[in-house]
C-alpha cells in the first residue's frame, strides 16, 4: 500500500532554469514534472524534470543512485532512447532533465487496444518492437567517455517505460533502477530484484544472477504484448503469474501464432528461453530475425501505422501526456500510478472482519473448539485435524472438512505411511532405512535416474513428502509446525508476529492462501514472497539430511496435488549445499577416520559422471586413483577452512557411491541404489 505524497508545488512555479507546469508522478524517490524553459523555443521549450525528493537530498545512497541515472543518461544518444539533457543541483536538490515525448506509453497503447478489442497490425508491432531493440542495444553497448565499457542492465524493460509518439516515434526510457559497471563496487548483490515483476526473467524470479540477457528476455515480453495486445503472462495472483513467467508458459502467444509472420514466434521463443545460454547474446540479433521475419512494408507506412495508433489511443479519454514516471513512481507490476495490473485480479479488500469461531468435531467423537480460522489451518497441516472431521463456523451445522474449499487445500496430499501404502500402487517402489543409507544418497538416486513420484519419509511423528518431476524435487509438505510458512516467516524475520497474526486473521478474505494474504496486504512484495517459498522449501528437504533414523519409502508416478505450488527445484545444488549446512565441522563422522583407505568404485556409479557436481568435487574424485589414505587427501591441518571443504567433498562423494572405505564397517551400505 503506497503511503499518500505531500503536494507539489503550485503550477508555475520557477525551479531554476525552468518552470514547473504539472507534477505527473512522485514515487518512493523522486517527483517528476513537466516543465516549461523560458528561454528555450521548439522542440526544447518544453522539457521532463525529475527531482530527488527533498527528504531524500541529505541520504548519501539516494543522491548517489539519482547522480548514477543521470550519469548514464549522458552516455547514450540513439534515436530509440529518450534523450538526457543534463541536471544539476537547485538549491540542493539533485535534478536531471530529459525530452518530453509528447504520446503515451505501450502500456497505454496495448490497455486502450485490450479494452476496445483491437490488435495493432503485426507489421505495425513488430515495427515497435525492433525499434525498441534497437534502443536497448544502445543502452546494452554504452561506453564511457574513455571508451570503456559501461555493460548497463536496464532491469525495467516493461510497456511502461517505451514511449510512443505522436509521431510515430518509438523510445526507451528511464535508467533509474539500471546497473552498470559504474556501480561494480556497490554493495547491492547481484541477484538484487527491481523493476517490474510481470517482465522478470525466470532466474530473476528465483533469485540467481542475471545479466543483459535477463533485459532481451523482457523486450521478448514486451514484443508478444504488441503482437498479442493483452498480457502475456497472467494468473488469478501475483505469485500465479512468476509461476508462469519461471515455466515459460506463452500460450496466449502460441493461441495467435498462425496469424502471425513465418518465423516472427520462433524469434520471440528464443529471447523468451527459461535458460539463458539458450537466448539472443544480443538485442540487435533479436532484432534482426524479427526484422528478417517482417513482411516487406515501407518504413514511412510503418512510422505512419504507428502515428495514427498513438494518435487514436490518445482520444481515450482527455488528451493523455506522456507520463515519464520511475519504476519508484508505480507499484511493481503496474502501468500508471493508479491503474490497475492487467492480468491479475484485483485483491479483495482489505476492510476488517468479524471474527468467526470454529468447532472441530472429529471422527473419534471429540470435539475442539472455539479456534481461529488459522489455528483451524495449523491442525489440518500437521494432521490434528482431518479431511474425515467435521468443522462448523458459529456453532452451524458440521461440515466435512475436505468438503470445505478454503480448508480441504492445506490437507497433506496423503497420510499413509509405510505400513499403510497409498492409495494406487500397492508398494513402494524403493524402501530405505535412514541409518543405512543418507538422504544424500536417496536424493541422489531419484536426480539421476530423473524419477517422478513421491517420496514419503517418516521418523517417528515425524512425515515429510517430497514430489519429484523428472529428478526435480516440485513440492514439499511437513507435520512439523515449526516448518509452517507463517512460522517460518517469522523466524527469518521476514515479517513480525504482530504481521503473521494480522494476515491469519484475513486469509478467508483471500480463499485460506496466506502467501496472496501477505501480498495483498502489502506485507511482502511477491517476487521477495516467491524467494523466501523456494528458499522454505529447500530448507523442508536439508532438514532431512540430519535424519538419521527413520525411513523414506518412493512411489513412483505419483503427480503432486493440484493445490501445491510447484518449484522445480535443482536437486544437485540442493545437494551440495545440504552437504555443506549438515558438515558443519571438522568433528564430522568422517574426520576420525584419517589413517583409513578410501578406494575408487570402478565402474562410476550409474551416470554420476554427468551429473554436475562442482568443480573441487571432482577434483578431490580424480586424485583418489586407487587406495588412498584419507589424511593425503586433506590440506594441511592449520587451514581448516580448506580442510572442512574437502572433508564435505570426500562425505558427498562417499554418500554418493563414487568413493568406499576399504574397511567395510565404515560403510553405511553394501548396497550401492545409485
């Protein structure tokens, strides 16, 4: 929820060289105003002035930031990007000024198409896109001055911010969120998520580093929206709509494929590879195969197509400026300040509502009660309540609990265990006792063997169920509270315990989901929610490399539940970082065998070889040419980070069957499942 701004200043009021007509966006850092020079005639008499807001002008990192943008701005000029006219400082405060391009914006443009039931021309949009290519190419292979490479990342490439003429022009804007190699010594991280969440790349949205590439995969977006004229990537919630974005799902694209060019939605798969080794190196080599793609057409009836579709989207309504406003000026997602996301329903509101008492009658005859509706929720996921009991709101009447859709979504998927098979198949296909065999040794198997299935593991009340895809652990349920999401929130400091009470408290508002209650409320932003669900649920699967009792029993062919959100996750990476969370320390199991022999296993185990595995573990794999003592394996005993990474390569490459003791008591298993 965005907090409500001071006014500006009145219309004419003089600012240095200019006169501020209008305030037409103000966000989180900077107001932006369009602007008369006295003293300036044609094209220049009228300009865009973005000023740092005056409570910021004192913070160091803000001016820096602004001063960056600026700095930037003056090194581009290219026909397809807005131009920077200069800036400075008016009694302390930090100012740039750029062009005014009187039209509207793409977002406008494809909005006012969307709502008439219109589609721009596909020579008219790929005409806009390949402009727009050109503009970011620009921006991509900047140099300063001294000709050095600036290798700038717009990370806003989104409708908002490309502006459409009235005369036909096309032009990419507002730097205020890129990163350049201006900024190499900053303290932001890498993988530092700004901009617009609708035109993310799918490593954005999993919190990876990212480069150029991440913007082409944007300007892919923003070409299928001008072919298609409405989203491309939507969903009934924000966190709906990154799952789409991280599976690459484009159906509304691939639905008008065959009305468009040969060869124009091949190029636009490319930039919109979920991999980025698999898209364009460069905006211009995207633009080119689009342009190879397009029909022949005049460039003037194309700039003239263009004209006239800005000129028609501008009779919207009243003549509408271009609003040049600052990824800061608008919430993530959003094209004006005020308008709403397209693709996403709109949150229900958020006014305060009665409490509602709920009774539990379960199917041995007791009865709990009154409980909030989260607490409800809580004793469903640990399984203190089943899909079986009857639940009643104000003492009504007792409704099954799986009958009840707000409720029936936070049932664990299936609550047999080993002695109880699941419905469908009859047995297990795979059956391991955790003193015998590592988790590590389970996940591996099921990677390499790219298994798709549930894998129930159990240690006393203790279940977990981890569902596999092809290899990939998808979703995670728990009947530990403590691993709850509210709870895990919490502990991480995410938000407080007063803030997880609030959103239990609305989660019937927004149908029993507490991830859409935290975005709605404006507690979490929903890239950051997205983030913090994966790193959940990695956490949910390390925590099964300290089980060392218990069992995990696989059932294969079995598809996770229709309510579970589906990550997709890397199981080596999961690995290797378990490995390294769970040995912690040279007191490892491993550490009191030094004078003891590890020999090599001949053959590898099954398609290990390809897995990938990191650098230095396979380096520690191809020193060990027959029987080695495992001191000779280690760095010398005063390094003890060095030997702490190598005791955890030789434990991941023992667990993994790749390596042995030659003593067979040290081994967990003769049994070698990978």
């Amino acid at each position: 929820m965005r907090a409500s701004q001071p006014p500006g200043p009145a219309p004419g009021t003089s600012f240095g060289p200019f006169v501020l007509e209008q305030r037409i966006a103000v966000g989180g850092m900077a107001e932006i105003f369009l602007a008369r020079q006295p003293d300036a005639a044609g094209a220049r008499a009228r300009v865009v002035v973005k000023r740092l807001l005056p409570l910021l002008k004192e913070q160091p990192e803000y001016r820096a930031m602004f001063e960056t943008e600026a700095r930037l701005g003056t090194f581009i000029t290219h026909p397809n990007v807005v131009e920077h006219l200069g800036g400075g400082q008016v009694d302390g405060h930090p100012y740039c000024v750029m062009e005014y391009v009187f039209g509207v914006d793409a977002w406008q443009l494809i909005r006012r198409m969307q709502r008439a039931k219109r589609r721009l021309d596909p020579p008219i949009a790929l005409h806009a896109a390949i402009e727009l290519l050109h503009g970011l190419h620009a921006v991509h292979t900047a140099r300063d001055p001294d000709g050095k490479p600036l290798r700038i990342i717009h990370r806003d490439v989104s409708p908002t911010n490309i502006y459409l003429s009235s005369e036909g022009d096309v032009k990419l804007a507002d730097l205020g969120i890129a990163r350049s190699a201006l900024q190499e010594k900053s303290s932001e991280p890498g993988n530092t998520i700004k901009g617009k969440f609708g035109y993310l790349a799918p490593e954005q949205v999993l919190g990876m580093p990212f480069d150029q590439r991440a913007d082409i995969f944007a300007a892919g977006i923003v070409a299928s929206e001008l072919l298609i004229c409405r989203p491309l990537f939507t969903g009934g919630s924000q966190l709906s709509v990154l799952l789409a974005i991280r599976d690459v799902r484009i159906d509304p694209l691939l639905e008008r494929a065959a009305d468009l060019p040969p060869g124009v939605v091949a190029a636009i798969q490319r930039a919109l590879a979920k991999d980025p080794d698999d898209r364009y190196e460069s905006a211009i080599a995207f633009a080119r195969d689009l342009e190879a793609a397009m029909p022949r057409t005049n460039p003037e009836a194309l700039r003239e197509g263009m004209r006239k579709a800005v000129r028609w989207a501008m009779t919207d309504g009243a003549s509408i400026p271009l609003d040049p406003t600052p990824d800061a000026a608008r919430p993530p997602g959003t094209g004006t300040a005020d308008a709403p996301l397209p693709g996403i329903e709109p949150a229900p509101p958020t006014a305060p509502v009665k409490a509602i008492e709920y009774w539990v009658q379960t199917t041995s005859g007791k009865r709990i009660g009154p409980l909030t509706f989260a607490k409800v929720v809580e004793l469903i996921a640990t399984s203190v309540i089943g899909g079986e009991d009857r639940v009643s709101t104000d003492r009504r009447e007792h409704k099954l609990v799986r009958e009840l859709p707000d409720l029936a979504r936070h049932i664990p998927p299936r609550t047999a265990n080993t002695t109880d098979p699941l419905a469908g198949p009859a047995a297990p296909d795979l059956v391991v006792r955790l003193e015998s065999v590592s988790f590590v040794h389970v996940l591996a198997t099921l990677a390499l063997r790219a298994e798709t299935g549930l894998l129930l593991c159990e240690a006393g009340s203790a279940r977990k169920e981890v569902y596999f895809q092809k290899g990939r652990p998808e979703f995670v349920t728990s009947n530990l509270a403590g691993e709850l999401l509210g709870e895990y929130l919490v502990a991480h400091r995410h938000i407080s315990r007063g803030e997880l009470d609030m959103a239990l408290a609305m989660m019937p508002r927004f149908d029993g989901r507490l991830g859409d209650t935290l975005v709605g409320l404006g507690l979490l932003e929903s890239v950051q929610l997205f983030q913090i669900i994966v790193s959940q649920v990695k956490d949910k699967i390390i925590d099964l490399f300290r089980w060392r009792t218990g069992s995990a029993a696989f059932y294969k062919g079995v598809p996770h539940p229709e309510s579970g959100f589906p990550l997709g996750l890397d199981s080596w990476s999961i690995i290797v970082e378990g490995v390294e969370r769970t040995v912690a320390s040279l007191d490892c199991e491993m550490a009191r065998h030094e004078d003891e022999l590890l020999v090599p296993v001949r053959p590898a185990p099954h398609n290990l070889i390809q897995a990938p595995l990191p650098q230095h573990v396979r380096t520690m794999l191809a020193s060990v040419g027959g029987p080695t003592k495992m001191g000779a394996l280690l760095p010398p005993t005063q390094d003890a980070a060095a030997r702490l990474k190598a005791f955890r390569s030789l434990y991941l490459l023992v667990e993994l069957g790749a390596l042995r003791w030659d003593s067979p008591s040290l081994n967990r298993s003769e049994t070698n499942i990978v």
